[in-house]
C-alpha cells in the first residue's frame, strides 16, 4: 500500500470539471427517490456497471440521462456540496466547475434554479471546507449556435458571478466556428472563453479554438500534439491545457494511461495541469488522477507538484487565495 498523504496534502486546483460529472450512481437513486423519478436502473451497483463507455458519444448518452434527477435548486446544491466535500478531502484547495445550463433548461428545468443552487453550495464550500470556486458556463457544441447566444443573453443576471463561459459535448462535427458569434458576443460582455479542443477532435479543432474563440485555456487538447507548429504555438504562449488523463482512458481516447502523450506534452514545455472532468465517470477524483499518473509514468514527487502548481496558476482565482495556495 503506497502513503498517499503527501499527495492529498498537496494544494491543488480542478479546472475541469463538470458538475453535473460529479453525480455518483448513489446520489442519483437519492435524489431519484426525492424527486419521484423512476430510473431504468434497478439499484446503484447495477448503474454502475452500465458505466462502460466505446467513446465520447457513448458516455454522453448515459450523462445527459442521468442528470434527469436534477430538478430543484436543492438538487444542484447538494450535488456541488456532495463534490467539494470530496474534493476537500482529496486536498483540492479551488476548483473551476462548469455547468451545462442547456442540459436543464430543455428539461423544463430554470437558469435560476441552476444558478441559485449552484452559487449557494459555491458560498458555502468556502465557509465548510475552504474551497474556493469559480463558475463556468459551457455551451453544448451538439445543438444550436443560436440556442447558446439565446442562453448568453438569458444569464445577464449572473455575469457578474461567471468566471468564464465553456463549450463542450460531443466534439466531432461541431467545430468551433460554429460558436464564433457566441464567442465573439462574450467577448464583447468581458467574460472570459474556455473550450473543449483536441479531445475527439484533430488539431485543427485546437487552432480553431484559438484563432476563432479566442480561449484563455483549452479543455483537453491532447491531440494537439499531432500539429508540430501547433505545438509550437501553444508552448510559446503557454497557453494552459487542461489534461483529463483517466477521462482519456475511461472514453478509449488511449488504451492505457501508459500510452498517453501527456509525458510528452510536459516534454515539450506545454503549460499541461491534470484534472478529472466528470469523476463519477472516470474513476475518481484528483488523488486517483494524480495516482494513476504516478503509476503509469513512474512521476515524482517534484513532478506531481509542478503539474499542481500549473493548476493553482490557471485556475480562475483571486491573487491573494492563489498566494495562499501557491
Ligand atoms: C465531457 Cl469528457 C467530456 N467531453 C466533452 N463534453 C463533456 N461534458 C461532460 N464531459
Ligand atoms: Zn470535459
């Protein structure tokens, strides 16, 4: 058995991570049951061994399914509180959540109640578990351009409490220019632009998001590593990567974490942090990614902590919390 305290007590930040991700197969029975909803599943084990996914697509079928127990601003609270008690534990110190405002609104289910539950457990995170947390907005990439503007504009009274707006879901077919007026509209309204890029799709999709959306980081981005001159580009400006190792190998993007490029990312000076993207998908937290790391590219303890000092460096943040942390 290894000692991995040093690694929980390590300060780390997520910067990927869907909220609604975090739903473990236990809480969706629990708030099934709250909420009256009959589910396909006949109890949480059963749920879980559904969780066996052939690619991107195949997981987000059974994630937008089980977000249906999400109905009351109730619900997104104790989802996020649920999260950043386990993250906590995991020495996470910040995370940047992203939400899927899209996912609920064509479920009947209000922008306000979202946000409300949401921004609640972010308030109370800090006081109960000192975790700090900024809010994402993500957009899906599989439905309307003009949905996402319309949505934009819906979330006027939350702008002041989002760190940035996010664009992710089924990646392949949906390239970035499909969002330039999305983008280029919260741009003009001063909020920052992260997007999903170079997880399913090329390298081009990478450019895209750089040159179309002028992102302040990319999501993934692992497969930015096929372009030379891309790679090239993105060590000059470091621009920050957010590297999702076993969502990677949990959606078969490589058949084992030892056949990632993520050693060669950081090889060639990428600016790369590592977090879990939906870990009650993919296999757990940030000490499991971590770990999983470790084991698979023999990574040290200086290594582990310059990858977290690029998370708390990223992470959307104030100064003075990043110098508590840092
Ligand atoms: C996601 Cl792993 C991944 N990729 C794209 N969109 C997502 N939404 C939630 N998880
Ligand atoms: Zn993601």
């Amino acid at each position: 058995i290894v000692n991995n305290n040093w690694l929980i007590g390590l300060p780390k930040a997520e910067l990927h991570l869907h909220i609604e991700g975090t739903l473990t197969p236990e809480q969706q029975f629990e708030l099934a049951k709250r909420n009256g909803i009959t589910l396909a599943y006949d109890s949480a084990q059963s749920l879980r061994a559904a969780y066996e996914f052939d690619d991107l697509s195949a997981f987000l079928a059974l994630y937008y399914q089980g977000m249906d127990v999400l109905i009351t601003q109730d619900d997104f609270y104790d989802l996020a509180m649920a999260y950043f008690e386990r993250a906590a534990a995991d020495g996470v110190r910040h995370a940047d959540i992203s939400f899927d405002p899209q996912a609920h609104l064509a479920r009947g289910v209000a922008l306000d109640t979202c946000f409300d539950g949401l921004l609640t457990a972010m308030r109370d995170a800090r006081a109960q578990f000192d975790v700090t947390s900024a809010l994402i907005m993500s957009f899906m990439r599989d439905r309307d351009a003009d949905e996402a503007l319309e949505v934009l504009e819906d979330a006027a009274p939350w702008y002041g409490e989002i760190a940035a707006i996010g664009l992710d879901s089924a990646e392949v077919g949906n390239p970035p220019e499909k969002f330039r007026e999305v983008f280029a509209r919260a741009c003009e309204l001063g909020l920052p632009r992260v997007a999903h890029a170079g997880e399913e799709g090329g390298p081009d999709y990478v450019t895209g998001a750089l040159d179309i959306l002028d992102v302040c980081r990319i999501d993934h981005g692992v497969r930015a590593m096929e372009d030379a001159d891309l790679v090239d580009r993105l060590r000059d400006s470091q621009m920050p990567l957010t590297v999702c190792p076993l969502s990677n190998v949990y959606l078969k993007g490589v058949a084992r974490l030892e056949d990632h490029n993520l050693p060669d990312m950081i090889a060639a000076g990428l600016n790369v942090n590592i977090n879990s993207d939906d870990p009650a998908y993919f296999g757990g937290g940030m000490v499991n990614n971590f770990l999983a790391c470790v084991a698979a590219f023999d990574w040290d303890q200086a290594t582990c902590r310059t990858i977290a000092g690029n998370g708390l460096r990223e992470a959307f943040m104030s100064d003075a919390r990043r110098e508590t942390l840092l």
